[in-house]
C-alpha cells in the first residue's frame, strides 16, 4: 500500500491562510495572539498545532479546533 505522506501543518496554513489574505507572519502572529517566533516555529514545521493554537486558528480562520488538530496527528502518523 503506498504511503501518503501529508504536509505538515505549518505549510498548509502559510498557502491556505496568510498568503491569500496578504498576512505577514508579524501580523498573522498578532492577530492570533502569540508571539512571531511561535508562529514561525509552526509554520517553519519545527513545532506542531497545539490544543491551544488549534482553537486560535480556527477562531482566526475558521475550521473547527478539531480539524486544525487533525491535520496535525495527520501528519504524526
């Protein structure tokens, strides 16, 4: 069976979510009320989508916190 290898997280929101709306990642860091370096830490796939990001980003970009959570353990697996 052939492996399917999914993005990480941090990609999908950088295409998906700030580039087509123009974000920064200063700004997007802003808007959902963390600092840059975590924000970039996560989009740079070096963290993963916490509890907490997960209900962030969803409130930001809509989605439910579940579903930011699942592209995560997606990725994971």
């Amino acid at each position: 069976m052939p492996m399917h290898n999914p993005p990480h997280p941090g990609e999908v929101i950088r295409a998906l979510c700030l580039k087509p709306l123009g974000l920064s990642v200063t700004r997007a860091a802003q808007g959902l009320g963390v600092s840059r370096k975590t924000l970039s830490e996560l989009l740079n796939g070096r963290s993963g989508i916490s509890p907490d990001m997960a209900i962030r980003l969803a409130r930001a970009f809509g989605g439910s916190p579940q579903s930011w959570l699942a592209q995560q353990m997606q990725f994971e697996l």
